[in-house]
C-alpha cells in the first residue's frame, strides 16, 4: 500500500510547510555556489526549542575530535563520540563509521551530534564521524575515498581510537547511505573488510535515477527531484558514467557484503532507491532487513521531536547494529515492512 504526501503526520507537515514557506529554504538547484559553501557551517543549537525537533545530545557521550590521512595527503577530520561509561582503558568496545547527509554537497558533522551520540550511548560504541570533502570543490570519486580511507586508517590504529577495529559497522544516511554502501563494497573488494554490518537510512543507490519514486514523488516535501538532479550535478564530474558503481551501488558487485539494515522513508523520492537496493542484496545471498517507515519525509532521522515513529527508527538501527557488533546478528533476512505507528523500544 502507498500513501500519498497528504498522509504525512501533521506536526511533521507543519515542520516542513515552516522551513518552506516560513523560513523561505532555498532549494539547492537555487543556490550559488556560494550560497552553499556559506551554510554548511550551519548547526542547530543543541537548546530547546530547537533540541525539541532535531534531539538532544546525549550528555552521557564525550565528543572529541582527530584526523586520518587520506591517499592524496589530505587530513580528513574525524568527529569521535565515547560513551563516557566505557572508560579509556576499556578497548573492548565496537566502532560504528558514521556517514552524514546532505547530497554530496551540504551537510556537516556537528549537526549530527544528536544521532551520532544516541548511537554511541544505546550501542555501546566509538562512533566516529567523517568529515568528507564535499562537492562541487571536490567531485567524486573524492568524497567515496575519504570515507574508505578513514575506515581503513582507524582498522590500522585501535590503539589510538580505544575500541576494537576487529568489529566494525558503516552508517549515513541518503548521501551517506551511498557512500556506506559504497565504502563496503571497497572494502569487500580488499578481502579483509573489519565491516559487520552497513546501516543505510534512505540511501541514495542509482545515479540513473531510475526509481519510480524519482518520479512519483517529485514534488515531495523536504527533497524534490529538482533538487536530486542538481546534487547529481555538482557531485559529478562531466561526462561521468551514472551507473559507475563508486556513485551507484546498486550497480557493484554485491555478493560476500556484510548484513544490512535499510530503513526507507514513504513519501521519500529515494525510496525505491533504498527497496531496490535491499532486493539486489537480498539477491545476492546477503543478509537484509528492508524497513518502509511510512508518512514520512525524506530526512526524518533528523527530525525526530516531529515524527512520531522515530522511536522505533531508532530501537532498530540501535538494534541491528548492537547485534551485529556483540553477536552473530539475525539468523536470516527479514521481510520487508513497512511501519506506520510507534513501537515499543525492545530492551537491552
């Protein structure tokens, strides 16, 4: 069953008609370069009223910060996340690699204090950050190295990081869901991948923008296709094969790839992004969760003060990832679901 974007939670509608109309939000395909250099420093205050919609940071984490060298001598920041119960000493702990949003072109690290310190606290992980460099200055494959690079440095240095580089996971969401997903792929290729499990929230997987939901939903609240085709454009270099798989996942080869979590969004032009990467996944004898959270927008992990089934996003990813990290994760795949109404958080 689909919905139509009249569905939506009405205080998740009221958010996105406020940052619309109220706020007047530039869409990127608007938007100088210059105007989007301007504001990736953007954050939101981690204060209410503002923590009522984006999440608090957790206070239990300790956040502090470093750099991995990528292959062309670039310092790639890292934003690192411990919860502050696992003390320095104790290097028995899992990393999750977290990936953040924002189509290859907008976006930071610090406006992900929020989730990334939720997951650090639930999971009981070192949660680092990338800080990947961002197009149009630095057009793929730039962003997909940096992130496989970061991975490969922190694998070589647990020692500095404090946790177990043996028992790791990759997470983002949308861009970041690509570049998991392509980071995995990578490092799957290498034949000693430390990746357990890929968590990817709303992922981005075709540049071809094949999926009907490009096109269904091209008008959709907080990403329309307009937008989507104008993130291909700066991301891209000239004359780029869209189906290359560093850009398009859905196109490498995915067999041997560690277990996957990927949670979709209904009223999401990207949806069927993230389906049909699921079902390739699933094909390829890899071990899927598949999850259509429905009468939501594209970008609800974000959000969650406003949307009412982010508790059960959250128990999920929390879930999956802890169980792929401190056990052998599900015996087999899960069928797809889709999931309109809050559930309880199960227990850890």
């Amino acid at each position: 069953m689909r919905h139509s974007p009249k569905a939506m939670y009405p205080r998740t509608a009221l958010l996105t008609a406020f940052l619309d109309h109220v706020m007047r939000r530039r869409p990127v395909e608007k938007c100088s370069v210059e105007e989007i250099v301007a504001g990736r420093g953007v954050v939101t205050p981690d204060r209410p009223p503002f923590s009522w919609v984006t999440g608090a940071v957790d206070p239990s984490v300790g956040i502090t910060f470093g750099t991995a060298p990528a292959r062309d001598g670039y310092e790639i920041p890292l934003r690192v996340y411990r919860p502050r119960a696992v003390r320095d000493k104790d290097t028995d702990v899992p990393v999750v690699v977290f990936i953040h949003g924002g189509g290859f072109v907008q976006g930071n690290v610090v406006m992900y204090d929020p989730l990334c310190s939720h997951l650090a606290a639930r999971v009981r992980a070192v949660v680092v950050s990338v800080d990947y460099r961002l197009a149009p200055e630095h057009r793929a494959p730039t962003a997909a190295h940096d992130c496989v690079d970061a991975v490969t440095w922190l694998e070589q240095h647990g020692d500095v990081l404090r946790a177990d580089t043996t028992r790791m996971a990759v997470c983002g969401d949308s861009a970041g869901g690509n570049l998991a997903a392509v980071t995995a792929q990578v490092l799957r290729d290498r034949g000693d991948s430390p990746i357990r499990h890929q968590a990817l929230i709303y992922p981005a997987t075709d540049m071809t923008l094949a999926s009907p939901s490009i096109h269904d939903l091209a008008g959709a609240p907080m990403l329309t296709r307009a937008s989507i085709v104008a993130f291909r454009e700066h991301y891209l270099p000239p004359g780029s094969d869209h189906a290359d798989p560093m850009v398009s996942p859905l196109f490498g080869r995915l067999d041997g790839l560690p277990p996957a979590l990927v949670q979709t969004a209904d009223l999401d032009p990207l949806r069927d992004d993230g389906a049909r990467y699921a079902a390739a996944l699933e094909a390829a004898g890899v071990p899927v969760r598949l999850t259509n959270y429905v009468r939501v927008p594209h970008g609800f992990a974000s959000i969650p003060g406003v949307v009412p089934t982010s508790a059960q996003h959250r128990a999920e990813l929390v879930e999956e990832l802890a169980s792929h990290l401190y056990g052998d994760g599900p015996a087999e795949p899960s069928h797809p679901a889709d999931v309109e109404v809050p559930l309880a958080a199960p227990g850890r």
